[in-house]
C-alpha cells in the first residue's frame, strides 16, 4: 500500500493521474483549471461539479492510481473513541476522519487523500503513521456530524464560564444586558442550541443538580443525558434564558414561563421556555419548534392510506366535531395543523384558539388564550363564534363549558377540531360525556374521533432481524388474528447513526372511529358498553396497536414499540 511518503515523492497531481487514466481529457483538464481558479474549489470537486466525471468513479480512481482504499462510509462502525483522537476542528478543516488502527498506525479517512498540508497535520497531532483511505465527502461530513456532537465544546466553555465565575457574582453586564457575543455564557447557549438542531432534540431541559449540572435532550421522544461538573454555570445559563424570554429575573421562588426566537444553523426555533424551582436552584425546561419544517403534510404524517381517504372526507364535511386524541407529544398537533392547512382557501374563514399558538399559519386567524388577563377558552370562543367562521379549531377541550360551546358550534354549521387526552378513540365520546356534557348533544354533534401515538422507527442502519419471544408472540398474534409464522420482525442492533438506540426518527399511528347509527343510540341511552361494543365492531375500526403491528410487520418499527402503544393504551402492563 501506498503511504503518504509516496505521494509527497511522486508528487501527485490529480488532474495528470485521471488524464493518466484516460477518465478526462485535456481539455476537460484546463477547463476545469480556470473554473477552479475562479472558484476556489478543489480540482476534484471542480471535475465533479462541471459533470466531466462523477464522484464514484472519481475516488475508485484515486483509489487505483494510489494503491488505497476507497471506504463507504454508510455503513463504517466507528470507533467513538478513536474518531475523538483528533480535534473536531483539524477533522472538520481537513475533512478526515479516524477510521480504525492499522498495524502500528491509524487509517485515516480523507476525501482529498493527496493533500499534503493535512497529511502533515494528521501526522503531528496523531503522532503514529498514517494510512489514509479515500471516502466520499457528503458521507464525511455526515459522520464528522453525528460523531463530534458538540459536547467537547460544551464541556470547554462551560469551563471557561465557571472560571469567570469563581470569584464574584457573575456580572449583569456581561450576562444578559449587553448582546456581545463572544461572552461565554452566550456561546454556550449557541452551542447548545446548535448541538440540539444537529440531534433534532424537541426540548431541552436544564436542571442544578448537587455540585452538577445536568443537561438533557429529548430525541425522538427519549431523553439524553449530559452531566457536567461546572454547576455554577447553571444559574448564569438560567439568567440568561430568563432575559431572552422576557421573565423577571429576581424572581427565583416561583415558576414562570415565556418564550423567545433564535436562528441557529439556518433554522429558525420558537422556543418555550418554563422554569421551576428545584432544591438546587432553578430548573428550565425548553421546547423547541423548529418554524424551518413548517407544517408537515397529512401524507407525510404515517396515515394508512384509505384511512388518509376517510379522513379527508370528514375534514370536508361542512359540520360536526372531530376529536383527536392521545396523551401529550403524540402528535396531535402535528396532525390537526396539517388537516387546517390543507382546507386554508381564501373561501374559508378558519379561527382557532390556542395555548400556546404552535405554528403560525398565513390567513388563518389564530388567537392565544391568556389566563393572566382573563383570556380563557370559553371567552376567546364566544368571541370567535361571532366572527362567522366556518371552520373552529379549539386546542383542547379542557372542560364542561368549553366542550359544550364546541359541540354546539359543531351543530350549527361549523366544522369543529379540537384534541382531548384520552388513550384511544372509543372511550373519547364517553369522556365527554364524564365531563358534564348531555349525551345528546354528543351523539348529535360528534362526527369522528382519530387517536394517535408516535412510534420510533428502526434505524436503516443497522437493522437487522429479530425472532420475538414466544409469550411476545403469542400477544401479537392474539392482536393479529392470525398466526404470525414465517413473518420477519426488525429491529436496530444500534450504531452510531442513531446513538446506539436502534432507532431513527418517528412516524404515527393511529385509530379512526367514525360514529354510526348504532354508536349514536348508546350515546343517546348513555349506555358506555354498548357505545364500546358498537365502536369495536364498526367496520373500519382498526386498534391502535394493530396499526403499530402493521408497521412492524413492513419493518418500520420494532415489536418493542409495538408493545409500548398497547401498553399505554390499556394502561395495565401486558408483557
Ligand atoms: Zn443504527
């Protein structure tokens, strides 16, 4: 194999190695030279770009012509520990990366592998010799991505912070009245927001703990841990965020909330910001919403097809109440906003009441209840019933009053959607009913309840098959109605794409009940299990869980998460 002793001896030029190996043409050559000079890119990325050759070919190549590996990065085990050898930096300014040991040395990764300034570099900071291989770019900075983290560059500024702030209380001026970027407690902030955009975390929570401060990110619905032992750093960070979202500062007894806006990496998150006293200080908690997405589309959602069908006729219906249901972050919101959108037209008049407004949507008039000034849904709803709208979206039913004036506003001539915290469809009318509503003017206003959950997706990664256990088996197949012999499950032996969960990314399931003939003369009669019984035998009602089952069965999703939307569904434990 060809070390790099040899290519500083040859003194390689890529451009006479691929005219070498008849892949451009001179022409090509001094063409791609001027637009280079004009451009600044390297000769490689300069060939590619100008079509004369794509970038396969290009590194097999450099592969052949230097007797080196060309190594697809895809689907590379990595070695965290080894990667973390070499500074984020130097990797993410030479594009290498260290891929595993070579005898007494390092292979190294490199998408231009004849650069002799990062070869030097690699050898003086790794101190060993240097095997490089070639590998693809985009896959590069992919893997410098999901490896690097920002975690060293917490960990450093947070020491930093805690520096400035051994001797004095820290100063006002420089945490949060002035916006001088370079102060510590700023660039953390940054670093943290930027480490939660790259792991797509949902919130972030900051909690003092006893001589530590605990920093955790809540990815694809699980919570990540990092402990850092700078805790003093913690109350200047809540200062800080208590100045960003408006809140009164001196104020450490009491729980407050508020919000504000930052641009981190080309996305633009909304961030809620509520804090709580805990018995080392305070505790913050962030939810962040990325405005950058915008509104996901009902196809993207995980809908079942002809339940997406079903579901879009009752969405055009001109009236009723259609409920969507499941606990907190199962994407209820999500779904509704998308359902709104798709029936925004200059022909409509569409208002909702919201805590908070998630999303704001051009044309739709959205209004923000506000408790602190006597805001409440009931209020906002009167108000906006007398707005002549024809569609209503409420935000929650979250009791008699509020429910009543949805239904009746179902009755006449609105379509209604509002959510409710109910585990699955059925039992949903019934609440209703619980909360104080006349039975009647459910049966009469309620035109279908969708419930949902969102389940984890295995990683593409490194999925792999998985035979269930035999009772886990026997409960799935009970939940089929068939045996389950011969079919394959899937699940993810965990790597570094997805942080050694297995998993990569969500998708919902859901439940559609929509209400019949029979369905409404149990409500009338205000009979529950005759309502349950006419709900589970309804034609196109298909359970939660058996949805879940069928993405399992398409290896989206694990047996594991499978078990997890039944478990919560029925709240008693199954397996
Ligand atoms: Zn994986």
């Amino acid at each position: 194999m060809m070390n790099k002793e040899d290519i500083r001896q040859r003194k390689v030029r890529l451009g006479d190695l691929l005219i070498e190996a008849g892949l451009i043409s001179d022409a090509q050559l001094q063409r791609a030279l001027l637009e280079q000079k004009r451009t600044g890119f390297k000769l490689g990325r300069t060939v590619v770009d100008l079509g004369f050759i794509d970038e396969v070919r290009l590194l097999t190549a450099l592969s052949e012509q230097l007797n080196i590996s060309f190594i697809e990065l895809k689907h590379f085990k990595f070695d965290k520990n080894l990667v973390q050898a070499l500074p984020e930096a130097v990797a993410r300014r030479f594009r290498v990366i260290v891929l595993s040991r070579e005898g007494d040395g390092l292979l190294v990764g490199m998408s231009d592998p004849l650069d002799l300034f990062a070869l030097d570099e690699l050898d003086r900071l790794l101190k060993t010799t240097v095997q490089p291989a070639v590998v693809r770019e985009s896959e590069l900075l992919t893997a410098l991505d999901m490896l690097y983290r920002r975690t060293s560059e917490i960990n450093s500024i947070a020491g930093e912070l805690e520096g400035e702030l051994k001797d004095s209380d820290f100063d006002l001026s420089v945490l949060g009245a002035d916006n001088n970027s370079e102060a510590p407690v700023v660039r953390l902030l940054q670093t943290l927001f930027e480490d939660a955009v790259q792991m797509q975390a949902s919130d972030i929570h900051i909690e003092p703990g006893d001589g530590i401060l605990r920093i955790r990110q809540r990815i694809d619905g699980v919570l990540n841990e990092h402990v850092m032992k700078e805790a003093r750093v913690a109350s200047a960070l809540v200062m800080r965020l208590k100045i960003m979202s408006g809140l009164d500062i001196s104020e450490k007894r009491l729980p407050q909330d508020g919000r504000f806006n930052i641009r981190v990496k080309n996305h633009t998150l909304d961030v809620r910001v509520s804090t709580m006293p805990v018995q080392f200080g305070e505790s913050v908690v962030m939810r962040l919403l990325d405005q950058t997405h915008g509104i996901t589309s009902l196809d993207a959602g995980g809908m079942p097809a002809q339940m997406l069908v079903r579901f879009r006729q009752l969405l055009q219906r001109p009236f009723g109440l259609i409920l969507v249901t499941g606990p907190t972050g199962s994407g209820k919101t999500t779904t509704l906003y998308a359902g709104l959108s798709e029936l925004n037209s200059p022909q409509k008049k569409i208002i909702t009441v919201e805590d908070p407004v998630e999303y704001r949507l051009p044309r739709i008039n959205q209004v923000q209840v506000n408790a602190k000034i006597d805001l409440s849904f009931t209020r906002v709803l009167r108000a906006a019933l007398r707005q002549d709208p024809d569609i209503l979206l409420i935000g929650e039913m979250r009791d008699q009053e509020t429910a009543e004036i949805g239904l009746r506003a179902a009755m006449t001539g609105h379509l209604v959607l509002s959510t409710l915290h109910t585990n699955d469809a059925p039992t949903s009318a019934m609440r209703l009913v619980d909360m104080g509503v006349e039975p009647f003017l459910v049966a009469t206003a309620l035109s279908a309840v969708l419930a949902q959950r969102l389940i984890r997706r295995v990683c593409e990664n490194c999925r792999e098959t998985h035979v269930p256990e035999v009772r886990q088996m026997v409960w799935l197949e009970a939940l089929y109605g068939a045996s389950l012999s011969g079919r394959n499950f899937q699940r993810g032996s965990g790597c570094n794409h997805c942080h050694n969960t297995g998993y990569s990314g969500r998708m919902g399931v859901f439940e559609l009940l929509e209400m019949n003939e029979t369905m409404i003369a149990m409500l009338r009669r205000n009979d529950p299990q005759g309502f349950a019984d006419a709900a589970l035998s309804s034609p196109h009602y298909r359970p939660l869980a058996a949805c879940a089952l069928d993405y399992a069965l398409a290896g989206l999703t694990s047996v594991e998460e499978v078990l997890k939307v039944c478990v919560s569904r029925t709240d008693e434990v199954l397996i």
